[in-house]
C-alpha cells in the first residue's frame, strides 16, 4: 500500500498538471500567449479576466513564475513597471492547451450540459 502511495504522490502528471491546470493558471498562460506582443502587465490581464480577484490573480502568477511557465520582468523605473510572458517552457506547453481547448470547443455540449449537438 505504502508503494502505491509513493507511486501516486511522484506521479509526474499529477506533480507537473497541478502547477497549471486550474482555471485561473489557463487563462494566463492562453493570455499571454495570444497577447500580441507576448507581453502583458498584471493590470492589462486583470482587465482581460475580470471575474478574477486582484490577489487570486497575483498568486496564480506567482505559481506560474515559481513553476518556470511564466517570467516577470520588473524594470527599475518610478513607478515600477512589472510585465508578464511565457518562459521557454511555459511555450512549449502551448499546443498542448490549444489542444485542449479545440477538445473543449467540441466537447462543450457532452460535457458541460450532457447532451450532444
């Protein structure tokens, strides 16, 4: 039993789809990736995504930095300017969401209201 529960806690799916599979880390991640600079400030993608809290909007950027996904660049100016874009790794998992959201563009009906179109 004890290996089980070793095998699921170091599952690498499950390790690496908690760092971006919640709604809010989707949104940011498919934002700035369609943005047309690659680029956005926290205040343009709170603007994009307005049924997120500033703090929730704040953490899920701090757990995309933390998870690699996302780089925050602060320049040293007065106020400060802080920009948000994809890392490397943050566009490499960019066709896997587009996939993903191709699949949930077919699949709404089935899956969100039970019934086929």
């Amino acid at each position: 039993m004890a290996d089980t529960q070793t095998q699921y806690m170091d599952c690498p799916i499950r390790q690496v789809v908690s760092r971006f599979g919640d709604k809010w880390s989707m949104l940011v991640l498919y934002m700035l990736y369609s943005s047309e600079t690659g680029i956005l400030r926290f205040n343009e993608i709170r603007r994009l995504m307005t049924d997120c809290s500033q703090k929730m909007l704040s953490q899920t950027l701090k757990n995309l930095e933390h998870s690699h996904l996302v780089h925050r660049e602060v320049y040293p100016e007065v106020p400060p300017r802080v920009e948000y874009s994809l890392t490397d790794t943050g566009n490499s998992l960019m066709p896997a969401v587009n996939a993903l959201i191709a699949w949930a563009q077919e699949h709404f009906n089935e899956v969100v209201t039970g019934s086929r179109s």
